[in-house]
C-alpha cells in the first residue's frame, strides 16, 4: 500500500487527532452511502468515464484500510426508548465492475442448506449456521429441544474438523450473537403481555422480579434487563448461552471495559 494513502496529523497542528479522526469518520460514511450507479459527483474518487457514465476505483477504501478507520455505525433500538450505537461491517469492496457481488455469507449458508446435509456445508456455512441455532429460542418440547442441542453439538464438530477451535477462534464474535434475539423474545414476558414460550423463559422472568417493586416494564428495569443480558454473554459458560440459562442473580454493573469492547463491537452478524 503506497504511504501517500496515510492521513496524519499535520505538524505541530494542535487539533491534529481530532481532525484526522473526524476526516475517517466523514469518508467512512461517505463511502458507505455512495453506491452504483448512482455514484455520488461531489467524490474526488469518482471519474467520468463518458457522459453519465461513472466509474470509482475504491480510493476510498484504500485511504480507510490503511489507516485503520472505525467502522461503520448504526443506531440499535432497544426497550423503553433506550438506544445504543453498535459498530458494523464496513461493505465490501465493489471490485472494478458493477456486476461484481460481494461475499454474502449468508448467501452461501442458504445455497448449502437448500441442497445438502450438514455434513456437506461449507465452513462458511457452518459458522452463520451455528449463529443461527444460537439465536433460536430453545423450544418448551423435549424433543425439540433435544433436536437443537443435537444440531449444535454436530456444527461445532463439524467446524472443528476443518481446524476452527470454536471456544479459542469464535468465542468474542459468537457471545454478542444472543443479545438481541434474546432480548427480543423476553420482550412480551418483561412487559406481561404474553408468553413466548421458550425454555428457561419463567426463570429469566423471576429474576427480574426479585425485587418486586419496580415495574418490569420501566426505563430503570430496562437498563438493567440490558446489563444483565450482556454481562451474562460475556461471562456465561458456551452450555449455559446456547441454553439460554440465566445467571443467579441480576447484574450490578457492566464487566470490565477489556472484556466489554470485544462484545459490543460484534454486535453484527457476519
């Protein structure tokens, strides 16, 4: 990578951090809106190739690689009007023709899914598979329950036959992965609406309610509906968050920033 492409601070510039920080950030979004064919005129990295036709070589994306830009970001809604902004994959690179597809991995997992058994999958698959097994409530029914134990038990054999150890090699970006789903699913049974009916789901409900005054459904239990759930995903063992079994007690505060930064930035799917 040519060293022109590094954006430093200009000597002896007192706000130089600051200014090279907000200059990845505005490119990183700049770049993330701009999409063919429509790409946008005011890009310095976009050239004519003849009348209304434009063509971008990806500049962008060579200047935000090369000096480790932050990533995207988007607004993530919670309960009670709480919100927290979550980092995300940037886009792939378009390649040099607009009919270029990027890597969709999910793309990949359903093409496997619809046409063989798991033995057959590709690691790709295996790995969105298993994210998708972990975001699926563990049904009431015995035999279902049973048939989603079994399911992961076999992916994860599976994936480490290829030489992925899933604890050591996918443990940070598979803990986040229950947040939302499970947040989501206690939603109805927090707010007393209805049941959603999953394994382990009354005594989620019970441990908010040890104090037995707040109301489930406010801004303070929402808070602490959140912490728990997150700190649980970092420190619970991998049985207990494919089971989606709750800690003893409600947490009194986030874990640590070390443990906590991995997490909150995969709060994305791959």
């Amino acid at each position: 990578m040519s060293e022109d492409l590094f954006f430093d601070q200009p000597e002896g510039q007192e706000y130089g951090v600051e200014a090279r920080k907000l200059f990845l950030v505005a490119l990183r979004e700049f770049s993330e809106d701009c999409e063919p064919p429509q790409l946008k005129a005011a890009c310095p990295f976009s050239v004519n190739l003849e009348v209304g036709v434009r063509q971008c070589n990806e500049e962008c994306m060579d200047i935000l690689g090369v000096n480790n830009a932050p990533p995207p970001v988007v607004d993530f809604p919670l309960d009670n009007g709480l919100t927290i902004t979550k980092k995300v994959s940037p886009r792939s690179r378009r390649g040099p023709f607009q009919s270029t597809k990027p890597y969709d991995a999910r793309e990949v997992y359903k093409q496997d899914s619809d046409s063989s058994p798991l033995p057959g999958w590709r690691l790709a698959s295996l790995i969105y598979g298993l994210k998708e097994l972990l975001g699926t409530p563990p049904s009431l029914e015995v035999t279902e329950r049973e048939s989603r134990n079994a399911r992961i038990e076999e992916t994860i054999y599976l994936i480490e036959s290829r030489g992925i150890n899933v604890e050591s090699y996918l443990n940070n970006w598979l803990r986040p992965q229950v947040v939302p789903p499970l947040m989501v699913t206690l939603r109805a049974s927090i707010d007393q609406k209805e049941d959603s009916g999953f394994d382990n789901e009354s005594d989620w409900v019970a441990l908010f309610q040890k104090g037995g005054t707040k109301e489930l459904k406010s801004r303070e239990m929402g808070r602490q509906v959140f912490q728990t759930l997150v700190t649980w995903s970092v420190q619970a063992d991998l049985e207990d968050l494919f089971a989606w079994s709750p800690p003893k007690s409600c947490a009194e505060n986030f874990p640590s920033k070390r443990l906590l930064e991995p997490l909150l930035d995969r709060l994305s799917v791959i």
